[in-house]
C-alpha cells in the first residue's frame, strides 16, 4: 500500500470512528465537516497531510482537494498555507516560472463558503510575506471543476484584467 493510501485510509477510519460517536448532523454540516477534520487531523501527522493536499512535481504545483476536504479545519490552516508558499520557492529555484493545478472533483457551493478563511488566509499571507510568487505564475488549472464553477467563471471573465483570464485553464470533468 502506498504512502498515500495508508494516509487516505486512516483518515477514513477516523471519520468513522467520529461518525459512530457523534450521529451525522442534517442542518448543521459545516459545523460538524470542520469539528470532524479537526478530530481526524489530531490523529494524523499534519506535516504528513499537508505534503499530500499540496504536492509538485517540477514547475507544476497540485492542490488535492478531495483530499483537502476531509482534513481542513482552522487549526491546519497556517500548516497548508506556508506550506504552499514553501513549495513555490523551491519550484521558483529551478524554474522561472510555476503552474498550480488544483482538482476541484466533489467540491459544492458550501464548501467553498466553508472554506473561504483558509483563501483569505492564503491571500493575506501571499501579500505580507513580499515574495511577489503571483508575478511567476504561469497558468492555474481547474481540474474535474462542477457546473457551477464552469457558470460562475463564464459570467466574471468578462469584467476579469485579460493578464488574469489568460491565466485560468478549466478543464471540464471527463
């Protein structure tokens, strides 16, 4: 079994195990979502799961976020987010240049709601640290994306600086 699997099974045990001791909420599923990542991520190196949501091969960066979604909570947040950044500068000693291909299969429109702190974060941070990594970006990939991404990028483009639409690849789901 490789690294990833193992990691991938126990984090599915440890939803498990929450879900058998707190019963699975029907109004209140962020909450929970995020109380549950946070009990899974307790048990589980979160060094360990920060390499496998964000990974790079060469000049391409890889956001995993069916990955993401089962471990993300406040707390991993700081943890994701440098190290993003760590990775980017690495890339950028050997390339001038970087790509991030982030796999959007299962994401809803609650989830992105869910999740916006942790994209202020990344934000934030990206301005404060004064390495400037957006002027190396080259193109950012939307993998596996839902409709509503697809209809959401469809009715901004428009008003979008050209230097940003050229940056955006969707690439719809197979």
């Amino acid at each position: 079994m490789s690294g990833s699997d193992d990691l991938l099974e126990k984090i599915q045990r440890a939803k498990q195990e929450y879900y058998s001791e707190n019963q699975k909420s029907i109004l209140f599923k962020n909450k929970q979502k995020l109380d549950c990542a946070s009990q899974i991520v307790q048990q589980i190196d979160p060094i360990l799961v920060s390499s496998q949501v964000i990974s790079f091969e060469e000049n391409r960066i890889y956001f995993n976020y069916p990955l993401f979604k089962l471990v993300a909570n406040p707390s991993l947040y700081m943890e994701l987010t440098s190290r993003a950044f760590i990775v980017t500068a690495e890339i950028l000693k050997s390339y001038s240049n970087y790509d991030i291909y982030i796999n959007l299969l299962s994401i809803t429109i609650s989830a992105v709601e869910r999740y916006k702190d942790f994209v202020a974060l990344v934000s934030s941070e990206g301005l404060k640290n004064g390495n400037n990594f957006l002027k190396s970006l080259n193109r950012v990939y939307f993998q596996n994306p839902p409709s509503f991404v697809e209809s959401g990028y469809k009715i901004i483009q428009p008003i979008l600086d050209p230097v940003i639409t050229e940056r955006i690849v969707i690439i719809p789901k197979k």
